[in-house]
C-alpha cells in the first residue's frame, strides 16, 4: 500500500460505468467543496480517467495523487489529497 491508500478517505466518490469527461468533471467538483488535506476516494472504470485525465488534473494543482489498479475487475482506486 502506498501513502495515499492506506489514509482513511474523507469522501468516496463512485463514478463506475461514467466515462470522460464525467470522472473528472465530478472529481472536480466534489475537491472543490473539500478542504486543504482532505482526502478523497475516486472509484473508478474509465481507463482513460485514471490513466490520464485524473492524474494531469491532480499534477497541475498540485494535489498529491496515488492509483491502484484492481486488474481482476478492471477498475481503479485513486487517491487525491487537495492542497
């Protein structure tokens, strides 16, 4: 387990069977209405959500970011911790 992943998360969001835009529209939305040093739980079955929209958004703010791959499902957690 990484740094991320083994914090309790402050909020979980389910965004299974969305596909882009949607995982980071409402990754978006749900960080802005949490504080600096929450963590937040996106679930996740978008490839291109958790492979490359999730992590270049986290990476321009400044937000730490770690993912985990379930490959036996074929979905991903991600961790976001705002800044």
């Amino acid at each position: 387990m990484g740094e991320l992943s083994s914090k309790t998360p402050d909020k979980i969001l389910d965004v299974m069977g969305r596909v882009c835009p949607y995982p980071l529209v409402l990754t978006k939305k749900e960080l802005e209405k949490m504080s600096s040093g929450q963590l937040l739980k996106v679930l996740t079955d978008a490839p291109a959500s958790a492979e490359d929209s999730l992590p270049k958004y986290a990476a321009k703010q400044g937000h730490k970011f770690e993912s985990v791959k379930n490959d036996a499902q074929g979905s991903w957690e991600i961790y976001i911790q705002k800044v």
